[in-house]
C-alpha cells in the first residue's frame, strides 16, 4: 500500500490536571504547527494526509502537553484507512 495514501487521524489529548483547557489548546497549537489539514471537534481534533506525517503530529500534541506544564496526559488516537484512501471530506460529505 501507498505511505502517502490520504488517511483520517483522530486524536484526543487529556491532560490530567486541575485546568486542562490551556494545556488543550497548547496541543492544537501543536497540530496547527505541523501545517497538516486538521478539523477541531468537540472531543477530538481531526486531521488528513500521510498516515506518517499524522503520527509526529499527533506525538507534538502530546509532547505540548507536558511542555505546557501537564504532569500526566493519555492521548487516544483512531486511524481510519482503506485502500483508496480517506478523507475528512468524505466522512463529512453526508452531512454538508
């Protein structure tokens, strides 16, 4: 299969601390950063593009949380994949 197929990543950062919310957004500004297409959800951000590429993004999210000052955080990614590719559009598409 093509390693730079399109893919969907969803990845969920929670910092267990007493204010997560900045700790948050530190880990979107993470995302943004890597120039990927990114959606944010109410639980989760969203990205497309290279399943690799997708991957270190979603590791900056998480390295962002501790550097903004998160002493423990689980983050949860989920790949959505297929042959031909996948792409936030298409699981949008229905509901546009």
């Amino acid at each position: 299969m093509d390693g730079e197929r399109i893919v969907t990543v969803a990845v969920q950062v929670l910092p267990l601390c007493e204010d997560p919310y900045p700790v948050i957004d530190r880990a979107i500004e993470a995302i943004a950063s890597t120039g990927v297409r990114h959606r944010v959800c109410p639980m989760e951000t969203v990205m497309e593009g290279p399943l690799d590429r997708l991957l270190e993004a979603a590791k900056a999210a998480h390295q962002a949380c501790f550097e903004a000052g998160a002493e423990r955080v689980v983050t949860v990614i989920k790949i959505a994949d297929a042959i031909g590719g996948s792409t936030i559009d298409e699981k949008m598409e229905k509901y546009s």
